[in-house]
C-alpha cells in the first residue's frame, strides 16, 4: 500500500494577490515646488524677493511703529525673509550637489518651519489689511500717515504668504505619503 507518510514538507506562501496594497513601497517622485527642486527654490526666491520688499517699504515709513499690527508685520516679515533666504540656500546646495532633501527629519522640519512662518506671516498681513483699512478709510487719516505704503508693503506681504502656502502644503504631502 503507497499510503503518505506523516511528514511535513515545507512549502512556498504563494504571492500575495492584493496589488499595491503589500507591493514594495517607493518613494514618491519629485514634484516640482518640493526642497531640493527648481520649482522649491523658485518658490523660495520668491518668498524672500516678496517678504523683503513688504520690510523695505514698511520700513522706510516713519509712522509704521504707532501702530501694532504694523510692527507685528515687520517682525513676522522679518522671520519669514530669514527663514526663506535659509530654506533657499539649502535648495541651492542640494541642487549644485545633486542630493535628494527627502528624509524624514528635513522634511518634518520644513514642514513644521512653512507651517509656522506661513501662519505668522498671514496673520500679520492680515492685522496689517484691518489697520490699513482703519486708517485710510473709517478714519480717513492718510493725509497725516502714508496708506499706499502701508497698503504696498500689506499686499507684498499677502504675496509673500501665496508663494509660501505651495511650499507648505507640498512638504506636508510629503511628509505624510512617507
């Protein structure tokens, strides 16, 4: 009688039929306007060429340091400009040197960095849009102060903020899809 005998015969686990689910993960490509790219140092630039002019003309006004919300801005624009001009220079670098920013702890860090600039610098703005508005139009002041420099360097500061928001929102898409 050719019976089977009792022993175990080790076995192959047969491929796992789930597609993407269980496959290898890969990295995401690089999209334009993440660190490390043209489209990120770009934006960057930007960021800082906005942020600088909205310092300059506020501070060439001698009457921004009545108001709050004025030297509000001159201090979040401030942060902002170094934060850019810094974030800039690493974009540069790992772009000469062709090195990839996309390790977790960069990218947390630039994250976390955008997310804090960004909002400092649109509440700034913001504070500086109400007051500019208060000034020139409920108060009706601008004879004794400068509104259109006080209203150039709040829109250069909104601009500044619109060139920031891709670059957060890029590098928080990144840091979640590791």
């Amino acid at each position: 009688m050719n019976g089977s005998r009792p022993t175990v015969h080790p076995v192959e686990a047969p491929p796992l039929t789930d597609g993407p689910l269980n496959g290898p993960r890969m990295r995401m490509k690089n999209v334009q306007g993440m660190p490390g790219t043209h489209g990120g140092l770009t934006l960057r630039l930007l960021q800082f060429v906005f942020g600088l002019v909205s310092l300059c003309v506020m501070a060439t006004t001698s009457h921004f340091r009545t108001f709050t919300a004025f030297c509000y801005l001159v201090i979040a624009v401030s942060l902002q400009i170094s934060w850019s001009l810094s974030l800039a220079i690493v974009d540069a670098y790992a772009l000469l040197v062709r090195r990839s920013l996309r390790k977790r702890a960069i990218v947390r860090l630039f994250a976390i960095g955008d997310g804090i600039t960004s909002t400092l610098i649109f509440a700034a703005a913001s504070a500086s849009a109400g007051i500019t508005v208060l000034v020139g139009n409920d108060l009706n002041r601008c004879s004794v102060n400068p509104c259109a420099r006080f209203e150039t360097a709040t829109a250069m500061a909104f601009i500044s903020w619109f060139a920031m928001t891709p670059s957060f929102l890029m590098n928080f898409w990144a840091l979640a899809s590791q």
